[in-house]
C-alpha cells in the first residue's frame, strides 16, 4: 500500500505531511492549472478532493483532469459512495466514528462495494472523528449526528483509540470544513499520545501558526482547505 506507507512513514520519522483539500463542487475545471500550480508551490505531499454535495459524475471528471496536470497522488475523501472515481491513487475509506448514524458508519461503505471490487484505488481505512468547530459544518448537516465537544478530551480519546482496535489505519480529527475554531491543540495531543497509527487533523486551519502547531501537537499530516480556495494560505 504505497501511500498508505508513505504516511506511516512520515509519521514514525517525525516528519509532517500536508494535503489540500479540493472541493469539485466549489473548483472550477478551467481553473486546474493554476490551482495545481498553487498546490505545488505549497509543496503539499497529497491533494484530498471531496465534498458534501457534489453531483453525480463530477468527481470524475475534476479527477480526470487534476490528474492529467499533476503527479501529486490525489486521494478521494468522500461525502458520499458516488463520489469514488479510479482516476484518483487512493481513498480514505471513511467510518465516521463520533457518529451514531448507520448510513456513515456502515451503509455508505457496504453501498461503494460494487465499484472498489474492481478498482485500482489504494482503499485506507479511515476512523472519522468530527470534533465541535463552532460551526454547523456541511458534514454535521449531512450526516446528522452530533460532534465531540472540544472538552470531551476522554471521549475524543477513547473514540479514536477503538477505531485503532478496529483495524483503522489512520484516525481523521475534524473540525468541520470552514470551522470557526480548529481542532485544540490539548485534544490532537492527547489523541496522539493514545494511538500508535498515524494522525490526520483538518477543519478552520487557516494559518501558518496553526499549522505548526497542529504538527508540534502530533498531527502528521494536516488538510487544508478554505483558506487554501480563499487564497488565504500561503504558508509564509
Ligand atoms: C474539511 O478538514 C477539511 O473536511 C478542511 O477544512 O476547509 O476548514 O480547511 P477547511
């Protein structure tokens, strides 16, 4: 599993991983030259792309062409089993773990079967975590469920040390894209200190500061994505 290598990798060396995030919903086609552009001036290791909403055969073809302008590995980060395409390297087989709804701990991932049966996508199971960002997130409206608060360091920790005992090979803390307040540094840590798989830390990162701290905390591999379409992450 190349990618999923790389991470471990990365994270047992110390070194830290940056992945930005592409909504096909929100990017235009014409514009992925100059985004790619950016992402590689950024030197980003990953480019995540998904979205909350985004219409049947969109995925695709944004793939599609992300791919013919770069060699970044695309990973698909997925609202939803319609948006897995083979164009993308790999896919953050996602259970969204702080959750009690059905359809995205189980139902999504049984749904997406029929196409990874006979795909080439490096498939990497992904323990989702949703902490409180201060912001009703796309993905809280979507899935209906409720997040961790961002006091609740016990149940952030004991939610990600079972996915690990689940056989999850990377925990995802997120805030929510656009969160008002990121993911506090006291929670990434205490959640790192408790797994021994590698980390992943998005949602309301908006700054260089943050991002290091988010990394000094434990994250390995940080998700950028609003201040990044904004064009307000230049990581100076
Ligand atoms: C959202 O974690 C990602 O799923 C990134 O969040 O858009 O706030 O950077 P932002």
């Amino acid at each position: 599993k190349p990618l999923l290598n790389l991470i471990q990798s990365a994270s047992k060396k110390g070194e830290k991983l940056l992945a930005i995030l592409l909504d096909p919903d929100k990017s235009s086609p014409n514009e992925i030259s100059f985004i790619v552009k950016r992402i590689e001036k950024l030197k980003a290791d990953f480019i995540f792309v998904g979205g909350s909403f985004v219409e049947d055969g969109v995925t695709a073809s944004f793939v599609k062409k992300l791919r013919e302008n770069t060699t970044i590995p695309i990973v698909l980060f997925p609202g939803d089993y319609s948006q897995v395409t083979n164009y993308a390297n790999g896919l953050l087989f996602l259970s969204l773990l702080s959750g009690r709804n059905p359809e995205y701990l189980i139902e999504q991932q049984i749904k997406a079967v029929p196409f990874l049966k006979n795909s080439t996508l490096e498939i990497i199971p992904t323990g989702y975590i949703l902490i409180d960002g201060g912001t009703n997130s796309s993905v809280l409206k979507v899935s209906k469920t409720t997040p961790i608060p961002q006091e609740n360091i016990e149940l952030a920790v004991a939610t990600a040390v079972a996915g690990m005992y689940k056989g999850k090979q990377l925990i995802y803390l997120e805030a929510g894209s656009g969160a008002k307040q990121a993911v506090n540094y006291k929670l990434i840590s205490e959640v790192k200190k408790n797994i021994s798989i590698p980390l992943i830390v998005g949602g309301g990162i908006k700054s260089t500061e943050q991002l290091n701290n988010a990394y000094k905390n434990g994250a390995d591999l940080v998700v950028i994505g609003t201040a990044f379409e904004n064009n307000n992450f230049n990581n100076e």
